[in-house]
C-alpha cells in the first residue's frame, strides 16, 4: 500500500508539474520533470512541520520582504489560519524598493500575486524557479510591465528574488506538496520592507509611500487574522477583504479585528513622528542581499533587519555555507544601502545620521555645530561639486570615510542614484536650497560679504572704514585653502581632512 501510495504521488508530481513548461521561458529545454523536481522535502524542514502540527499537503502562502531580505513560508491549518513553517534568507534582489515599472528596470515586483501549477518550472535554467505572475490586474491598471520575474535558484537577479539552489529546492518541493495536496494557487505576497508602524514612520516621505499604505492594508489582514486575504482591484489600487473583494467591491467591509490593528498601527506612527523620528529614503546602488551571506557570517550582521526576533529566524553558518553560483553585480553590494533624509515632499535633505556641513565662514569663526534638535537652513548630499564622484556617509558609521559612488554604472548606463535624485548629480546646476535661506554649503563671494557689510553698518554705527575692512577680510576668508568640513574634523579631533585647491 505504502509502495502504491509513493508511485501515486510521483506520477501525480509528473503531470503536475509538466504544465510548467508552457507558464516559464527560462527552461533548459529539457522535456517533462527533472530529478530536482521531485526530490523530496528535506528531512529536518518534515520534522519542523511535526513539530508544529503541520503535514506536507497543507496550503501554502508564501511572503517576501525586499530590505530585510527574507522569504517566508506559511502553512496553513486545519482552522483556516496560517502558522509560520520557516524564513529562509534572500540570495539577491535587484534595483530599489518600490514596485516594478517598466521592463529592463531591474525592479523586483511588489504585490499581491496568485502562483498556480502552471507557473512553476522543473527544467529552469536556474535551478528550479516559479514565476510570481507579474503584471497582475494592479500591474497591468499603472501600466506597469516586464515578465518573467521568478523566484529562482543562482544568485543572480535583474527583476528576480534569487535564491541558493538549496533553498529554491526546499521552497519548491513544499509547494509541490501543497499543489498534490489539493492547493490550486497559492498566495505571494511581496513587500518592500515589514510593514511595521516604525518603517511606516520612517518612510513617510518616500514617493512610494501611497502605493505601500495600500500593500500594507493586505499586510494587516493577513497580521490580524491570519487569513489569506481575498484581493480585488479598484481602479488602479488593490482592495482587501472577504469575498465582496474578490467580487471587486471598492469599500468591502473590515472586520473589526483588521480596523483595530490600523488604528493601532496609525497612532503608533504619529507618536514615532511627533517624537522626532527622521524621514527617509534608501537607496542601493543595485538591491541588496542577506548578511548572512557575507562572510563572515554573524550575527551582528542583522542588527538592522528590523526584524522583531531576538533569535535569527535562520542557521547562519547553515546558509553561510550554501553555494551562491555568479553572483550579480557584487560590486554594488559592497558599498551597502545609502538612508538620506527627504523632506515632505519627496526632495533630499542630508544623509541620515551625518552631522551638517557649516559653511566655511562660520567655521572659522569657531561655531558649533546645531544641536540635535536643530537643522540647517539648507544642505547638500555633495560636499565638493567639483569632484567627478558623488562623497557620501554610509550608514554604518558616520565617522569613517565618505563611501565613494560612482555616478554611472560599470555598462555606462546612468546609475541608479543618478536616476532617483535627479538634479542633485548634475554637475552643471546648482542643487536647490530645501528653503528660501542661502545655500548653508555654499561660501559667499567677497563681493557678496561686502554688501552685506555695507547693510550692517548702519545699523551697527560703525565707521566708515569698516566696509573697507569687511572686504578685506572676505578676501582673506574667500581663499579656498581647506574645506569647511575639515575644520570641524580638526574640532572633534578626527584626522585632517586633505586641503583642495
């Protein structure tokens, strides 16, 4: 019987998961199921479902978050609710958050997808893969397109969530499971970071912020509930909810238990920002990828995934382990992920946690840099527009050197920085003040320095000679011998900063 049982399930697999090759173009030509295909699930990940009362039939929902980058694998049972089976780390995701736009973007995509037999693919020429079914309905409504984005073996992404080769192996063989079982679709849900009401605060200002308040409705459902939550369109935005959703209704209704969690959720983030917490926007010069993947792997690595755990939700040295295959673009994993603080709507202020540059005048007169609470009139992401590359402080410590960014690509192409900030990587125009108040970078001219002293001495009684002296000293102030910043290097004690001419 039990012989029977096992030829039954692998004659099923075979045919199910020979419908893959009309959903996947990423094939190596092989026809019908491959070895990787069937093989089974792993036996550590069957005895972690014993262990949670899980069994390998039971439906799947699958959730991916772009910046802590980690996948999770949801099963759920027998009441209906999802229970968390495992998080596995993400290889290598490519471009920015935020949704896919248009196709050859290297944007992951971000939605809510429906992944049935068809889009899963035995014969990939990554390992194995499945496609998330970008564009959907919402997609295709913003005109947004590309296709073929998949959750794949290698880690190599332009628009894909690559996995090690082990990992897609396990993912693929549980939701074969599922897809025997009876599951005829399940649910992937991808987000650009965990919708907790601190990133909520955090990203406030970002452009996307919109269209992730409306992927955060479907989060909170999910959150809440533990339920797959029924998705419909309207107009150009998702709706969640029970069936009148799916049906397509605009305003479906809320169970309480979700409208409690948004409240909640809402006040939690009004507090955040009333208390003073930055905004930001982050940028990465091409996606990103797990620290666990770093050698060394450690775990001091995930001190910013933002994650609620105090335990990794995965093997460190288990995964540091695994083999990556060509990884895309390592070059620009290297530098990390730029925070730069934005203003309301959307424009660069100063990177995160950088201390304001003070203009050279005010610098050699001694003045201390403004308190915690203060911000400047104006500033700059660049401290010296003449260099042929963009001088930055990473986010992992303000105190060493500006991480150097080229301003284009490897390929030419210009880079993603260049793409997101627009004209502050124009060399050929001033970037422009966040308010009306002079440009706090920028020295003034000597000419500038003397009308301006001509205004004061009325008001100061001062002789007449003293606009003579004024430009005297404009004149001595004016020569460009070192670099406002380093004169405050030299006060709090840091290296001396080497002059420009």
């Amino acid at each position: 019987m039990t012989a029977r049982l096992a030829t039954a399930r692998l004659l099923a697999a075979a045919s199910l998961l020979a419908l893959a090759l009309a959903g996947c173009q990423d094939g190596s030509g092989i026809n019908g199921p491959t070895a990787r295909s069937i093989a089974p699930i792993a036996p550590q990940t069957l005895a972690l479902m014993q262990t949670k009362g899980m069994q390998q039939s039971d439906p799947i929902l699958i959730r991916t978050y772009k910046k802590e980058a980690e996948m999770e694998v949801w099963k759920r049972g027998g009441d209906g609710r999802y229970a968390l089976l495992k998080t596995y780390p993400i290889c290598r995701w490519s471009g920015q958050l935020g949704p896919k736009v248009r196709e050859g973007d290297r944007q992951a995509p971000e939605g809510f997808y429906t992944i049935t037999p068809g889009l899963m693919n035995p014969n990939s020429a990554y390992y194995l893969s499945f496609d998330t079914g970008f564009p959907n309905a919402v997609d295709r409504a913003n005109g947004r397109t590309g296709r073929y984005l998949m959750v794949h073996g290698t880690c190599s992404s332009a628009g894909c969530f690559a996995m090690t080769d082990a990992t897609i192996a396990e993912i693929y063989a549980v939701a074969r499971e599922a897809f025997i079982g009876g599951q005829r679709s399940f649910q992937f849900q991808s987000y650009p970071f965990r919708m907790t009401a601190q990133n909520m605060a955090k990203f406030r200002n970002d452009p996307n912020m919109p269209f992730w308040e409306n992927l955060k409705e479907g989060s909170d459902y999910f959150e809440a509930l533990r339920e797959e939550p029924k998705v419909g369109q309207c107009g150009t935005k998702y709706v969640f909810g029970g069936s009148d959703a799916a049906a397509g209704a605009c305003k479906p209704k809320v169970d309480p238990q979700v409208a409690e969690k948004r409240e909640h959720d809402a006040r939690e983030v009004a507090e955040l920002v009333a208390k003073g917490t930055p905004a930001v926007r982050v940028v990465y010069q091409d996606g990103g990828q797990n620290p666990v993947f770093r050698p060394p792997a450690n775990t001091s690595a995930f001190a910013s995934l933002g994650g609620t755990e105090t335990v990794l939700p995965y093997d460190a040295k288990e995964f540091g382990r695994h083999n990556l295959g060509d990884v895309s673009r390592p070059e620009t994993l290297a530098a990390g992920p730029q925070e730069i603080e934005i203003g309301p709507k959307g424009q660069p202020t100063m990177m995160a946690g950088a201390e304001p540059a003070l203009p050279a005048k005010t610098a050699a007169k001694g003045a201390s840099t403004p308190g915690r609470g203060q911000k400047p009139a104006a500033t700059t992401l660049m401290a010296n527009r003449a260099e042929p590359e963009l001088r930055v402080e990473t986010t992992a410590s303000v105190s060493e050197k500006p991480a150097r960014i080229a301003v284009a690509d490897a390929d030419g192409d210009p880079s993603s920085y260049q793409k997101l900030l627009g004209s502050l990587f124009d060399k050929e125009k001033p970037a422009a003040p966040a308010t009306p108040a002079v440009d706090a970078t920028v020295v003034p001219e000597p000419v500038k320095l003397a009308r301006a002293a001509e205004k004061i001495a009325p008001k100061t009684a001062a002789k007449p000679h003293a606009v003579k002296t004024a430009k005297v000293e404009a004149r001595a102030e004016a020569k460009p011998e070192i670099k406002a910043d380093s004169k405050l290097a030299l006060r709090k004690g840091e290296p001396e900063a080497k002059a420009k001419p």
